[in-house]
C-alpha cells in the first residue's frame, strides 16, 4: 500500500510541478506584456504632454494684440 501511496504522491508532485511551471510562465508573459503597454503610455503621455504646451504657446502668441507681436522689443 505504501507503494501506491508513494506513486501517487510523485505524480501528483509533478502535475503540480507542470501546473505551478505554466502558471509562473503565463505571469511572465503577462509581466512583460504590461511592461511593454506602461513603456507605451508613458510615451503617448509625453507626446500629450508636448502637444499641450505648443498649443499652450499658440494659444498664448494668438491672445497677444498684433502690435505687441510685431513691435520691437524695447531697448
């Protein structure tokens, strides 16, 4: 009886073993995956980021009456 006992608790420390394996390499793959889609965002925000501010200028040298843009600048 031992001998059975022995048996199953082998095969089921492998099915374990094989379960925790493809569990730990679908979180790796998810791990990366996520990575890679904040690498993304983070660059998507930057580029928000710099067009904001150049319509910021734009809307800024717009409000300027024509004078003030093309008067000199004082000395």
């Amino acid at each position: 009886m031992s001998t059975s006992k022995s048996k199953a608790t082998e095969e089921l420390t492998q099915v374990m073993e094989e379960t925790m394996n493809r569990v730990e390499a679908r979180f790796q793959a998810i791990t990366e995956q996520l990575g890679s889609q904040i690498d993304e965002m983070g660059t998507r925000i930057n580029s928000l980021e710099e067009n904001v501010m150049e319509l910021t200028a734009q809307a800024s040298m717009d409000d300027l009456p024509i004078s003030k843009v093309t008067d000199p600048l004082p000395q």
